[in-house]
C-alpha cells in the first residue's frame, strides 16, 4: 500500500491521506499544490466506508465552477463509480447520493436547510458565503460526519482564516500545501510550474503572495500592477493579429455604466477573439455632465453605429441596473427597437468585484488583454486602480479614481468569465 501511494502521491498528499481526519479537514495553500486531487481521492474513499442510505454534499461557488475545478477529475480518480448530473443536480459515488449545489446565490443556504448529511465537500471555500457554511455545518448530523475543503489564501481578515483556521476551539485539522509540494506533476511539467510562478511574479502583490506564497495577506497598492508598470506592452494602435491582418472579433460587447450620481455615462466596447483568446477595448465613450435619457439614447446609437462601421458588428450589450439603470435600460431598449437597430441590452452580471479584477489581471500577465490607444480613459483607469487600504479586498471606490470606466469594460467582459478561464487549469 505504501509503496503504490508513493508512486502515485506526492509525500504531502500521502501524509493527508493516511492521516485521521477530523470534523474539519481545511486544505489551504498556492495554486496547483495538489489539494484538489488529494481531498477528492480522501473524499471519496469516506464516501464509500459511510452507511449506504447516507447523503452528501458538493458544492463550490457554482455549479459550473464546481464542475469545472473538481467533478471531471473525481470521475478521472474513480472511474464509474462516480456518475453526476448538474442539471439534476445530483452525483453518486460508490452507490450513495451526493447533492451538487452551487453556494453564490442567495437561496443557496435555503436550499441546504433541509439536509440530513453525513458528509460535505467545499471547493474553494473562500468563496462561500459564511451564512452557507454555518447551515452546512449544522447540517453534519450523522455519526462521524465530515468536511473537507480546500482554499486558497485571501485575506487575514476572511472568516475561513478567524473562524477556522485561527479559531482553537473547534476540531478540524488544517493542510497548507506550497508551491513546490506538486513533486509528481512539477517533474513532468517543469516549463509549466516555471511560466505559472512567473505569471503569478507579474502580476505581483497580492496574487503572487496568496497564490504562490500561500500566504493570507492583504490586498495593497496598486491593483493593475503589471499593466501599471509596462502600459506599452498592451496598448496598441489598431486591432490587428501578429500577421498585421485586421481581428475578425467572434464577439463585440459593449459595457454601459450609466453613472447616475455622478453624471458621467460610459460605454465601453470590447472584441473577444475566436476560441476565447484574447479581449481587446476597442472603443469607448465618456458622456461628461447630465443628460435626458434620450440623449443618453441617441449618443449610444452613435457609438454603437461607430463600432459597428469599424468591425462589423456588437453581438452583446450588459448595462448596470443600480439606482435607475434598469429604467434606462428599458427605455433604451425601445428606442432602440423603434430605431431599427438589432441589438438587445441586458442587464449586466456584477459578480463579485474582485473576481472582475482577477480576470482582467490574469489576462494582461497571460498576455491576452489589449487596449486600442485612443480608449484613453480606460488606460488611465487602470494605471489608477488601487485597493483601499480601509477595506479588505476592496477596490478603492471614493472618487479620487476612475472607477466607472473600469465598471463599464467589466460588464462588457464578466459575462464570459468561464470561457475566457477555461485553459486556466489546464493540467
Ligand atoms: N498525485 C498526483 N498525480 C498526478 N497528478 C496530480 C497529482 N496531484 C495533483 N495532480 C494534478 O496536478 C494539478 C494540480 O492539482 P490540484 O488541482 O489538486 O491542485 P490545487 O492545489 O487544488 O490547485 P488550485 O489551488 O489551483 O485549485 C491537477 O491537474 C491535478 O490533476
Ligand atoms: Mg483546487
């Protein structure tokens, strides 16, 4: 047995799975160390030894985030013995019932209060609303039922790290995996591990503290470091591909931050190339001062004829629905309409903020963000973000710098957060 986990294991994955697990079982640390496929593997073998009638849960941020980062590989470790489905939400592994939830909508804590579980299973728990996790928690009722979890680092201030990992009066045991714990794959990848550490350097900071490092620190200084620090190496004259040919966009979405309060309107237009590569601002709009909503309206048909002359077409809308978005939206979908122009305006997908900045982040250190020079504002935007030092993990939002027009380029993009993550995790 020993010797076939040692070909199989890396020596941090062996010490978890022959060790006694607790109630708690935290699996914390930098990116790629192995948690994952561990605790699925010590998830699975608990599973199975727990009484047939049994149920149990899954769940991460969402579904898809669920299945992306952890229910295709618990299938590659048990083969048949694991078979799900997302839209019934429902999984069996070795014979018993796993109910798959998402925890980042409101009615997820609902959804859970009912549950009897002898067992659950958190990707990501940073990401989990601790309302969700206390329901969770009151729910292990059966004799010797267990969680197992893994992170990794945020704030010092987060509840994962004061109301578990710090807290002495609960039994759980706590895993911190490095960088360098992932013997096995690093051996075969070793360019991999190198561009990933090196990714991670350029975007620096906190990303590279939390996601390297393993280290729970705040968010400080500059937001955008990598684009602060070299603006050059993403700004471009014209959008065109290494063959100096003009991008033929798959899509081009355009942001709109109305800006109510304080009277500035933006829109942003952005092209994602084909296969989810790269995102380019390609346009953008600032309307200084207040205007009549049918302003509004007849300035935003100007841009989007504009957009539409330099590249063919805008295949997607997201406007901000705070304060008096949603009548906008209303009303400029019917003008729209009665002017004859083919485009639908949704409401955009907020999310979280620092999700917004993590993939904007992630792109510009894989080199897969671009601004055209003339998005003037949007350069200086990003050259000025930095995180508030009041607050944990919050971008600073008190009108000393440009927010709006980053606000306006996320709604253009977030909605394709999952497709442009996709080869995020690609081992
Ligand atoms: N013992 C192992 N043998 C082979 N491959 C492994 C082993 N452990 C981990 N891996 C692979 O290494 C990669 C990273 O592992 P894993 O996803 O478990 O890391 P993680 O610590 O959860 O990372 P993240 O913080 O990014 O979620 C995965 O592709 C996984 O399949
Ligand atoms: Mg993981």
């Amino acid at each position: 047995m020993q010797r076939k986990l040692n070909e199989m294991l890396n020596p941090k994955q062996i010490d978890f799975m022959l060790a006694d697990d607790k109630v708690i079982n935290l699996l914390t640390g930098s990116v790629r160390s192995g948690k994952t496929y561990v605790s699925l593997l010590k998830w699975a073998v608990f599973v199975a030894t727990m009484p047939e009638s049994s149920e149990f849960l899954m769940t991460g941020k969402t579904l898809t985030s669920l299945k992306r980062n952890c229910l295709g590989l618990l299938q590659d470790l048990v083969g048949k013995n694991f078979t799900y489905s997302t839209s019934q939400k429902m999984g069996v592994l070795f014979g018993r019932k796993i109910w798959l939830e998402g925890a980042n909508d409101e009615r997820a804590e609902s959804k859970i209060r009912g549950m009897t579980l002898a067992g659950a299973y958190v990707d990501e728990l940073t990401q989990i609303p601790f309302d969700f996790y206390s329901m969770l928690l009151s729910r292990l009722s059966v004799k010797n039922a267990k969680l197992y979890a893994t992170t990794n680092p945020d704030s010092p201030t987060h509840w994962v790290k004061e109301m578990i990992i710090d807290n002495e009066e609960i039994e759980k045991a706590i895993w911190t995996f490095s960088f360098d714990d992932n013997e096995i794959l690093k051996k075969e990848n070793e360019d991999y591990f190198n561009n990933l550490k090196q990714q991670y350097q350029s975007m620096g900071g906190v990303y590279f503290e939390r996601f390297i490092l393993g280290l729970w620190v705040m968010a400080e200084g500059v937001i955008y470091r990598q684009f602060a620090n070299n603006p050059e190496l993403f700004i471009k004259d014209k959008a065109v591909d290494e063959n100096g040919d003009k991008i033929n966009f798959l899509i081009i979405s355009i942001g709109i931050d109305y800006g109510a309060t304080k009277g500035e309107t933006e829109f942003k237009a952005t092209g994602i190339t084909s296969q989810f590569k790269e995102v380019w601002t390609i346009d953008e709009e600032k309307l200084h001062g207040l205007y009549a909503p049918e302003q509004v309206y007849q300035k935003f048909v100007d841009f989007y004829k504009r957009v539409v002359v330099d590249y063919g077409k805008v295949t997607h809308c997201f406007a901000d629905y705070g304060a008096l978005g949603q009548v906008l939206t209303y009303g400029l979908n019917r003008y729209l309409q009665q002017n004859g122009i083919p485009l639908k305006v949704d409401d955009c997908i907020k999310g979280q903020i620092n999700d917004r900045i993590y993939l904007d982040c992630y792109l510009f250190a894989n080199s897969r963000r671009f601004i055209l020079r003339k998005c003037k504002y949007l350069i200086e935007a990003y050259k000025l973000a930095v995180w508030d030092e009041k607050h944990e993990d919050t971008r600073l939002d008190d009108g000393t710098t440009p927010i709006d027009d980053l606000d306006a380029s996320e709604y253009s993009m977030f909605p394709f957060y999952d497709k442009l993550m996709m080869n995020i995790k690609q081992f």
